[in-house]
C-alpha cells in the first residue's frame, strides 16, 4: 500500500477590516499618497476700456464666467456734488460691489450704479458751454466679483458732451448754486440758458470757473399786438409781441443779483415766421447779450469803487 506525503502550507487568512482597526497589509513598498484635488486658477478679470464703455471679462478656467459692461455717462449729481461721472455696471454675478470714490455699491439684481463727482469743475474750458471738450478723467475704480481679488482700474480720459448737463444745472442755480469757484480773476462773464437761448455766453472768461452770473431767460406773451401789411403771399398779419424775462443768478451762492424784463419794439419786422396770418416778435439774442454785457459792466464798477 501507497503511502501519501503531505506538505503543509501557509495559511493566509483574508478578512474586511473594521473601519476603525488598522488594515492588515502584506509586507512590501507603500504606495505613493494620491495627490489632493486643487481647485482649478481662476482667471482675474481683465478690463477693457472703449471711450467710456469697459467690458469686465473672465474667462475659462475660471469656476464662473463672467462678461459685464460698464457704462460712464455725465449726469447732474443727486448729492453735493453738481456733476457726476455716473457709473452703471451690468451683468454682474451674484455678490459683486463696484467701489468708486468713497463710496462701495453691492451688485442688486446684476448691476451696480455709483456717481464720482467730476474733479475740478470750475477749471474746465468754456468752450463746454458749446460743444464736447476733452477731460483727463482718471478716476479710480475697484471691481470686486465673488471669489475673486479685487481689480482696480481708471476711468481713461475722454471727450465729453458737457452741454446739456450744464445747461441743466445753471437752470437749477436757485435751487443749488454750481459752485464753479470761489472766486474769479475778473468780473465780466455769464451764462445764458433758456428754452430759447441755448449755449450762449458773455464776456472774456476762458473757464467754467470764471462765470460771475447764470442769466435764466423766460420768454412773457403780452398783449400787445400789431397789424401789419406788405408780406409777400399773406398780405397784412397780425404780429404778437413777446417780452423776455431775465432772472440774473451769482454763478456761486445762487443769490438773485437782478431782475429785468427787456420789450421789443413795437414795430413790423421786415421778416416774419407766418402762421395762420399771425406772427410773434420778441428781443433778439444779440440785443439781450448787449444788455448782459453794460449790467456786467456796472457791476465791475461797482465792485472797483
């Protein structure tokens, strides 16, 4: 009979471990540890200016994309300040601010708004009164988006369209002075606003700065009226005459200086816009700047006495 052999072998026993009790590991190298996942490099934001609109882009590999605009525009200030660079940011993500000047705007709903006051108001050219001027602006901005650290940037110089906001502004002296200086080299300048005086000014001033008084200029309908004959096609017209009121305001505390009305002559004019045989005659713009000029003048004098 055969005789069986046997060979003992190790026993390897293979059991799951308790989570909270050491793994059993075979003897041998240990593994490298697994890298830890990093967020991915958010990209900083990157401003673009084009005259006085700016994209705020963010592009991949950022967590979030972003691609706001931003808007400047001048404006009558709603504060102290008479005229503002108003600021609109659009398309902004959720817990973005725009900090301008002294003042940081939480993003509401995807925008942000903010006014700086325009520097140095009473040193801009005159010429504002007549058409767009260039303004070195340069006003700082910082634009904070979630995530993100905040990015600064300025406002680049541009040439801007002063006239309307101006034009507002002195229409409003009597309520809030315009405060263009503290005082002027020479007593000889005004500004003249109106519905029907647009953009006119009086005297030697080069800068907003140097504008003693804001003439407001409101035309008066009278009574008074005249028939005259001899136009081509019409015939006699009946002509109505209408006076213009000047209120003169000091350009720097809004004080009322003078009143006065200044009459046309009751005459017929040689040319006459016709409406249903019926035209209106009123003081020129040249007369009215004359008169401006000789009170500019007595006031000078007054002033040297």
């Amino acid at each position: 009979m055969r005789r069986r052999s046997f060979v003992a072998l190790p026993l390897v026993v293979i059991a799951a471990c308790d989570p909270g009790s050491a793994a059993i590991r075979p003897p041998g190298p240990r593994a490298a540890p697994r890298p830890s996942r990093e967020p991915a490099p958010v990209s900083p934001p990157v401003i673009t200016w084009h005259g006085l609109t700016a994209t705020i882009v963010v592009a991949e590999p950022a967590w979030r994309r972003v691609h706001a605009t931003m808007k400047a525009r001048v404006a009558l200030g709603s504060g102290d300040a008479v005229l503002v660079l108003r600021l609109e940011v659009t398309d902004l993500p959720a817990g973005s601010s725009l900090a301008a000047g002294a003042m940081t705007v939480p993003a509401a709903h995807g925008v942000a708004t903010a006014e700086i006051p325009i520097p140095d108001l009473g040193a801009i050219s005159i010429t504002a009164l007549e058409r767009p001027v260039e303004l070195a602006l340069g006003m700082p901005i910082e634009i904070t988006l979630p995530d993100q650290a905040p990015v600064s940037t300025a406002v680049p110089s541009a040439t801007l369209d002063l006239r309307l906001p101006l034009m507002d502004a002195f229409e409003r002296a009597a309520e809030r002075p315009v405060g263009l200086a503290s005082a002027a080299n020479s007593f000889d300048t005004a500004a003249l606003v109106g519905q029907s005086i647009i953009h006119q000014r009086v005297g030697s001033g080069t800068t907003l700065g140097d504008i003693d008084w804001i003439v407001a200029i409101a035309r008066q309908p009278t009574e008074r009226r005249k028939t005259c004959g001899g136009y081509q096609r019409v015939g006699a017209i009946t002509v109505r005459f209408v006076d213009q009121a000047l209120t003169i305001y000091d350009a720097r505390t809004g004080a009322v200086v003078a009143t006065e009305v200044m009459a046309p002559a009751a005459r017929c004019a040689r040319f006459a816009m016709v409406r249903d045989r019926e035209a209106s005659e009123s003081v020129s713009t040249d007369d009215i700047k004359r008169r401006v000029a000789q009170l500019l003048a007595r006031g000078s004098a007054r002033r040297a006495r």
